[in-house]
C-alpha cells in the first residue's frame, strides 16, 4: 500500500503534498474568510482598540479551526516579543495564525510518523508499536491518553492499526456541545 493510496495529494516518490505553504492564501486558511478572523478576533477586542490579551490567543485561535498547544502559543507570543500578559494587534494575530495554520497538518505528521514504523510498508502497524511512538516521540502522550486515544479510534491494544482508518477517526472535526 502506497501513501498515496491512502492521502490523496501524496506524491509516494517524495512523501510530500501537493500544496506548498507558500501557495496558500494567508488569510484564508483552512477556508476560513478573513471576515471571520476579524470578527473572531473582535469578540476577545473587549475596549474595541484594535487589541487582544495574550491570555486570549488560545482560546481565539481555536475558535477559528486551528488545534495549538499551550506551548505553541507562548512560542508564538515570544516569536513576537509579547508577554504573557501584553496584548496583540490584528496584523500579529493573523501572522500568527497563518504560523499556526500552516504547521497544523495532522494527517501528514500521524502519517509520516506511521511510515516510519511500518519498515515493510504494509499500510498498518501493531498498537503496541504505535503506543510506544505516541509515549517516546513529539509531545508525549501518558499512557492513560494512549488508552483514551484508542478507545475513540476503536483500536484493540493488541491490534494492527491501519493508517488510513486511523487517521480519519482522529482527525474528524470535534463537535460543538
């Protein structure tokens, strides 16, 4: 089974995709109109001065699709010389976001880093296997997350984990409450 086979856009030569980050539009990530990310970042503008608290940049972000950690949002804010209690203007939001968006790929890296366990390219590799990646690479993940992780994406812990059925389970929109 070919990556190709199961993202589409992959080049299986290259395991890259099709898209480059400098062909996309910067405010429109993830189809999100720049209309939105004003008007997102205006509801955390409470004064109305063209401002938002630091403290605000997560939440704001999320509201519009991105997924960043608490982590990757003080390094964004360091990037730009703003504390965490400063504020930011809309044209720093917005770099910001673009950053964000632009490092945000989940099914290329869960992908990636599937591949890179499957020696045989097989198109799957034993949980057992992925528990460990998931708990030694990247931001580790504990063992109770490992476990929450597989009983959202119906995964035995003994089990062969297939990429493709993985990776859509995973990466499906989280619903709104």
């Amino acid at each position: 089974m070919a990556a190709g086979d199961l993202l589409p856009g992959l080049h299986p030569a290259w395991w890259t995709f099709d898209s480059k980050p400098e062909e996309r539009e910067p405010n429109t990530e993830q189809g999100v109109p720049e209309d939105e990310y004003k008007e997102c970042f205006s509801l955390y503008d409470k004064e109305q001065r063209g401002k938002i608290k630091a403290t605000d940049l997560l939440v704001s972000m999320r509201c519009l699709g991105a997924s960043p950690t608490p982590g990757e949002v003080q390094r964004h804010l360091q990037t730009h010389g703003i504390d965490k209690h400063g504020e930011l203007d809309f044209s720093t939001f917005l770099t910001i976001m673009h950053t964000q968006i632009k490092q945000e790929d989940p099914k290329k890296e869960i992908l990636l880093a599937m591949l890179m366990a499957d020696k045989e390219k097989k198109g799957y590799i034993m949980a057992s296997e992925l528990r460990s990646k998931l708990m030694k690479l990247g931001e580790k993940l504990t063992h109770k997350e490992v476990d929450d992780l597989f009983k959202e994406a119906g995964i035995e812990p003994n089990g062969q984990v297939k990429y493709d059925t993985f990776i859509q389970r995973i990466t499906l929109p989280v619903q709104d409450y």
